[in-house]
C-alpha cells in the first residue's frame, strides 16, 4: 500500500538489530486516518473470504484489528492478551509465543467463548518477522477448531523468514509493505 | 449512552471485588459498531473544545482512542505504554501509576517529541473507578506543558472516588456509562 511504503520512507527509524520504528504513526502515536485507509485494504483483500472475526495480539494489533474489522462490516475484533491479569478467564486457549526483540517467551491467551468452531478468522498484526505471534495466534485457532482464512499485515520484513516459512506451510499471507532489506539509514521494499 | 448501559446490562459479568467484566464487547472482544458509536459520541461531546490529540493508556483504551480520534476529524491518538520494551524511546515523559486491581504500581511512558505544548488533549480510557490513570497522564500533560480539555470514559464507577476528586480538581469528565452501585448480580446506573 502506497500510503503506507511513503510514511515508513519518511518517518520510519532503522535501529540497530533490524529494528524499524514506526511509533510516530502506527506503534506509539496512530494516525487514525491511515489506520482506516489500511483496515479499508485489508477488507478490500479478504472481501470475498467469509471473514466472521478478527484476531490479533495486543498491544499495538489492536488499533489495525479494529480498522479492519469495522471495515469488513462491523465485524468482531479480538485480541489475545500477553500479560497476566487478575480477572483473566480460567478457561481460555494460549500458545506460548518467543519474541527475538526481547528474547523472552511469552503466553498469549483468548477466552474460549470468543472463538467457536465456526469461526472464520482473519489474523491481524502490525509486523512479521520470525511468525512467532502468527504462528501462537494459528495455535489457538487450531485448538478452538476455527478456520483461519489467512493474515494481514501492516510491514512484513520480508529478509526474516516468518513470512516465507508460514506461505509454505499454506497460510495466505498479505502484507500492506514488504521490506526487502534494511541497513543503516534506508530501506528497500519488495515490489 | 444507553446502547453501551444497555449491553453492560446484558453482557456485563460482576465479580468478587468490585469488578466488572466487559470482555464480550469492550475489552478481549470489541463490538466494532458499538465502538464506533462511542467514537462518535465523544466527537459530539468534544466538538467544540479544539482537541488536537487523543491519550490513552494501553492496551484496552487503544480501541476507543483510536474511534474517538478518527471520529474527531482523524486527529492522531496516542497510548502511553505500561510495559517496558527495548526499543523504548528514552526521552520520555513517565508517571508512575498504582493499580487497584492489581495492587502493584507500575510507569506509563509516552515519548516527548508525541507531545507538544500547543497540543489540547483529551483523555480516553475505558474504566474509571480510582482515578489513578487518569491522573498518570495528567502529570504527563503537565510535564509537556500541554492542555488536557478533559476526559472521555466509558464506564465510571461512580461509587469509586476518582471521578468525583477529579471533577472537584476542574477536570471535565464525561462518561458514557456510570455506575451508582453493582451487587452481585445487578448494576444499577447514574441517570
């Protein structure tokens, strides 16, 4: 998505490890008009998959999960929790899940009463790099006997094998920007 | 704003402690219509106070920030983050927060350059019941020297005293739904 290539070439930060920062218009700071121009393009990509649910992991799914759900005809979004609460619900599905930039693992979890069986559901996240959240949310999908009808994603990182690796095991995979590389002061996007 | 008192009625689940579970339509699963709704009814209630930028704390206000902002005239809405991450902006301004629910304290931080001193802010969240939130991103609006308008919630807990000592310090809350008091299986509503 043009829009999307355009702001990240203008705003995003590279850090070291392969890190890009985009917390001035997706992560930290949302600019809601952006926000619904991406939720209207993950509905126009998946118009035509039966779509019951939206599912993402907070915190920073959230804001895009939203957009694309209320896009896609006032959908239901949902998100899996990472951190403990007090109040969290006994009876809930979780998937452990590692994250490379903190180099911990971590376990999501969704109330079993937010997916049914019948469930077609649309994988919602701000990036993909390993697929470690992808593959956690594909989990507890499994476990709840839904359908998962494939991903959207704000900026795939495309040099890191996630992508490549769930496309292979079947998973449709469509990413709004794709880096195909990054160094230290500018990046370059699959065409 | 009855379509949110009424799903509380419905949907809403009260536990031991005071709590009151709003998971199915607010928290873990978002109603993205009724949402939407609550977006547009805090436009209407802010329409005149010039907001340039909404505030929130992560992860459940981010939803309703992100509603209320594009419903504002898609000014951007930023969250302050509870969690610390490794990329984190280090120049930040930081307010330390004490949660009730569940007895730690814990230091919402939002990057300056998110926040400038000509910026006029509104507050969103989706419960106040202590005022503690409400009161860390106060102190992060006054370290910006920034202009809070005032704060929009979802549900106050009207029989908990943040609402009520924060009115008295000039702060305009307006909360689409307040609860009087809540026993074990019945809520009953400010009218």
């Amino acid at each position: 998505m043009q829009a999307l290539i355009d702001r990240i070439r203008s705003e995003g930060k590279i850090l070291p490890g392969n890190i890009l920062k985009v917390d001035g218009f997706l992560n930290q700071m949302i600019d809601t008009a952006l926000l619904d121009e991406m939720g209207r393009e993950f509905a126009r990509l998946f118009a035509s998959d039966g779509v019951t649910k939206i599912l993402t992991v907070e915190a920073s799914g959230i804001s895009i999960a939203c957009a694309a759900a209320f896009n896609m005809g006032r959908i239901p979004a949902v998100f899996a929790k990472k951190h403990s609460t007090l109040n969290q619900d006994p009876d809930s599905y979780s998937a452990r899940v590692f994250s490379y930039t903190h180099g911990t693992e971590y376990t999501i979890r969704v109330a079993k009463r937010f997916i049914s069986p019948d469930d077609r559901i649309l994988l919602i996240d701000d990036f993909l790099a390993n697929g470690e959240a992808l593959g956690g949310m594909l989990e507890i999908i499994r476990q709840a006997g839904a359908e998962a009808v494939g991903a959207g994603i704000a900026i795939e990182k495309g040099f890191q094998e996630g992508g490549e690796r769930l496309r292979a095991q079947g998973l449709r995979i469509e990413s709004l920007a794709i880096i195909e590389s990054m160094d230290g002061n500018s990046v370059t996007f699959r065409s």
